[in-house]
C-alpha cells in the first residue's frame, strides 16, 4: 500500500505543473483550455528531437524546450484565441478543443503513432523504508518542487506575478491601476507554456512519448484543477496530489481500467458540494 | 485658473446605442467637481470613458492640453488620471500590501522606493499599515474604500476621479469619507466626483454639473446648486432649471 500511495503521489506531481497551467490560464483568461495535453505533447517531442535525435542531455533540451513552448503559445494566443477573446468562455473553449486535435495530429503527423522514450541513461532502482523509487520518480520529484517553488516567488514576490494575480481577480480594475493586460496575457501563456513543457517531458519519463500521451492525462488534469479551485496555484498542487494518490490507491479495489473514473467523480462530488473547490473563491457575478 | 480637464463634445456607449450624447465640461486645476444625475444619465459611463475603460466614439479628451483620445486605460494612468470605481474597487484576493505594491509597481511611481505609502498618505490613512497583511476583500466597506483611495493616491495623480465614493457607506462613514476627499484636494489633486449623495458632496464641491440623458442640463458653481429651492427637480435633470 505504501508502494502504491508512492506511485500515486509521483502521478500527482507529475500532474501539478500542467495543473497549474490550467488554473494560471483560467485565472487570467477565464477559459478551460483543452488543449494543454497536446501542447504537452508537442513540448515533449521538442525536447525528445533535441534529446534522443541531436543528442543532447534531457535538462538543456527541456529547458530549450519549455522556452520554445513559451513562445509557441504567445504565437498560439495571437493567431487562435485573441481574435476570439470578446466572444465568451465558451468560444474559446471550442477553439481549444480543435487546437488540441491539430496539435495532436501535428505530432501524430511528424512521429507516427509508435511509443518513443527519451535517451536517458540508466539507473538502478532504490529502497527507502521499504519503498521502491527510480531516478525518474526523483527527477519528476525535483524538478516539480523547484517549478512550484519558482512559481511561489513569481506570484508573490515579483511584480509581473502580482500583476498576474490582479488581472484574474480583477480585469478592468487592473487597467486603471497601470497594468497593461495584454502583456501580462503574454507573459501567462509563456509561463503556461513552459509548465506544460516541462509537464509533458516528465510524462514522457513517466511512462512513453506518443501522441495521445497529454492527452490521456486531460482529465486528471482539470479535476486536479477543478478540486484545488480553478484559478488557485495553491490548489492546483493539492488537487494533483490527490487525484494522484486517490487513483492509485484505487487499483487496490477496483480494477486499474477503471481508475480513469476516480478523476470524474472528484469532479462530479467537487462541483456538486464545493463548486469554488478546495482553495477557489466563491465566485461573484456582478 | 489653469484647465486641467477639457472634454469636448463626448460621445460614448455600450452596444449600439450613446449614453453619452454629447458632453463638455471643463474642470479648474485644483478643484472639486460632482457630478450628479438621476440613475442611467450617464454619470459612471463618463468617468469610465474618461478613464480610458470604454472607448469615446467622438469629441475629444484633454489632460493639461494633451489629447487623451486614443490612449488606453494604463496609459491615461501614466498621464496622471486615477480613478476608484464604485464597487470592486480593490483586489479582493490580494492583501491590502499587494494591493498597495501594485499601485505603486504600475502606476508609474517606480520600484525602487521600499516604503508602499509614504508619508503624507500614512497620515491620511493612518489604519491600512494595522491590516498589510489581511485580503482585501475581508475589509470592511469602509476600509475598503479607503485602501481603494490610498491605491489611487500613491502616485499622486493630476486628477482623481471617484465613482460614487459614499455608495453602501454608513452616514458616519460617508462623512469620514468626504473628509478624506477634502483632505486629497489640499493635497493638490484636483477631483472629479460622481455622487449620488448630492448634498453632502455639493458641501465640499467647487463646482457642479448635472447629467440626465447623456447631457449636460447644467453646469454652476456648487454653491449655486445647493442654494437652489428645488434641488431635487434639478438633481432630476429638469431641464427647466438650466442655468
């Protein structure tokens, strides 16, 4: 049981950092993206040609990757969903839906459908009081916790991160106080951008690069999103944790085909009794 | 007396329609004006298409001279306009710190300085330091208003527009909060006021003008205003009572 609450928790990290790009762009944008799995994807196999293709040491790659899906994004924003802005959540949301599909296929397209793995070197697994871990599952660990730690000191301790938290609380008061939204969007889809990289190159560590790989991680995602509270990093890190934890310790009761079900009824159970989730404000419509 | 405000022919709205039909209005530097009018005359439409929220369809918007027109909401920021509107006029989610350090951070005070108030507006708000570290939106109403005022105030703009200050206020408070407003004038800040509450606004006013149906049905000296028999048909925007 210790095991599976281990591996659980491991899922759930690796979850936190697109979770918490979803909540980041739901703050700021005030839509559900449906398309952070393929733009998990799309990151994962940027880092898997610098890596397994030019041969390069996965952390660079990673690194080169995440600024690269930075600016992708600010380049998706401009062409797909600025010019949709005015029309509502919903629009949006739809857009997302088709970007996802392109995105996928794109990768589907230059990769085909068989399952990859980057080029790393081998490590013998470990015990710790009776726990097996692998260097993958410490890596995803790290690297997780020095995300969230660098995304603490960003929303709370720099401006643009300040500037970030005012425009999702607040949008038009934002513009009266000096803060020029559509730079800070800018800077929220770079973030999200990198998160979603640096997400989808520890899913690929996790278990293997193929297309629907960020795909099959969606709704884990949004429900890990939706319990912590839709625009609360705080929750977004909760919420993985356990969703991640929760689905693994569930294959101990039910079969681990339909662990896929313990994602959906967390959102099920979280909107009906606490539709602000875990760490979310009640929302205020005016 | 120098102009500070000088707005033209304004035309502005929502949708398809102007709520703005036209306004001019000059404001003296160094004054106090209050607009009022009865509700859907257009009173929260102005100061939201003066501060750069809603953009003016035709006439022209003048700061010191400048042409405002065109400029969006930060920018006129830059150029010296605050505004606080009516309600949600502090980010709730934040601490009343953030909110001070984003003010200070955007509103083109710099970021070198440490201190978020400085001295003369710890004076003036000698409660908000007690509550840096609480969410904004655990304030009372009051003590949100006035982080709202601070906020506005931290780079002392040329002119500070207030949206219904005393709105859901108690009287006590309402009073407190015309003070502050006398107070902000001395401090050189000239002030474009939208109230409802006509008497006691008119009380620490220069001057007046009264809005109904996107127009101006008069413009005088406060003093004029409250001196008159029938405020309330005036306040209405009988057009009768011109003057």
């Amino acid at each position: 049981m210790l095991q599976t609450a281990f591996n659980g928790m491991v899922t759930g990290v690796i979850m936190t950092l697109p979770a918490l790009a979803v909540t980041l762009l739901f703050g700021v944008l005030k839509f559900p993206n449906f398309a952070v799995g393929a733009m998990m994807t799309v990151a994962a196999y940027l880092a898997f040609a610098l890596n397994a293709q030019l041969g390069w040491p996965l952390a660079p790659a990673t690194a080169v990757a995440a600024g690269a899906m930075g600016v992708l994004c600010i380049g998706i924003d401009q062409v797909t969903f600025k010019p949709l802005r005015e029309r509502g959540a919903i629009t949006l949301m739809v857009a997302s839906l088709g970007l996802g599909f392109i995105l996928e296929n794109l990768a589907r397209f230059a990769y085909g459908n068989s399952a990859r793995s980057f080029d790393l070197e081998l490590a013998r697994p470990f015990r710790l009081v009776g726990v097996r871990m692998n260097q993958e599952q410490m890596i995803t660990i790290a690297v997780s916790a020095a995300a969230m730690l660098a995304m603490w000191v960003l929303l709370t301790r720099m401006p643009m991160g300040r500037a970030m938290r005012a425009v999702a609380d607040n949008p038009s008061l934002a513009q009266v106080r000096g803060i020029e939204t559509p730079r800070v969007i800018r800077w929220t889809w770079f973030i999200a951008g990198a998160l979603l990289a640096v997400g989808g190159v520890l899913i690929g560590m996790d278990r293997a690069l193929e297309p629907p790989m960020g795909s099959n991680y969606l709704i884990s995602v949004f429900a890990a999103a939706i319990l912590g509270g839709l625009g609360s990093p705080l929750g977004a890190f909760a919420g993985a944790l356990v969703i991640g934890v929760v689905s693994e310790l569930s294959t101990l009761v039910i079969a681990p085909n339909y662990r896929i079900g313990v994602p959906l009824v967390a959102i099920a159970v979280i909107l009906v009794f606490r539709p602000q989730g875990l760490f979310g404000q009640p929302y205020i419509r005016k | 007396m120098n102009t500070i405000l000088r707005v033209a022919g304004l035309h502005a709205g929502y949708g398809a329609g102007d709520i703005l039909k036209g306004i001019d209005l000059e404001l003296a530097q160094g004054s106090i004006m209050t607009i009022i009018g009865p509700n859907g005359s257009g009173k929260s439409t102005l100061v939201k298409t003066l501060a750069g929220l809603l953009p003016a369809r035709q006439g022209s918007i003048e700061l010191e001279g400048r042409p405002l027109n065109g400029l969006g909401a930060p920018r006129r920021v830059l150029e010296g306009i605050a505004y606080v509107p009516q309600e949600y006029n502090v980010f709730r989610n934040l601490t009343v710190l953030e909110n001070l350090k984003i003010a200070r951070e955007f509103m083109g005070a710099g970021r070198r300085e440490k201190r978020v108030l400085d001295e003369e507006l710890e004076q003036l708000f000698p409660e908000l330091p007690r509550h840096y570290r609480i969410a904004a939106g655990n304030l009372s109403g009051g003590q949100r208003q006035m982080l709202a005022f601070a906020c506005a105030l931290t780079v002392r703009p040329k002119l500070l527009m207030l949206d219904e200050p005393s709105a859901g206020l108690s009287p006590l408070l309402t009073i407190e909060v015309f003070n502050k407003v006398e107070q902000v004038n001395r401090m050189g800040v000239s002030i474009l006021m939208v109230e409802q509450n006509a008497i006691e606004s008119l009380r620490i006013s220069h001057e007046c003008i009264v809005l109904a149906g996107g127009r101006v049905r008069a413009c005088a000296s406060a003093r004029e205003i409250l001196g008159m028999k029938d405020l309330n048909s005036f306040y209405l925007g009988d057009a009768s009572n011109r003057i």
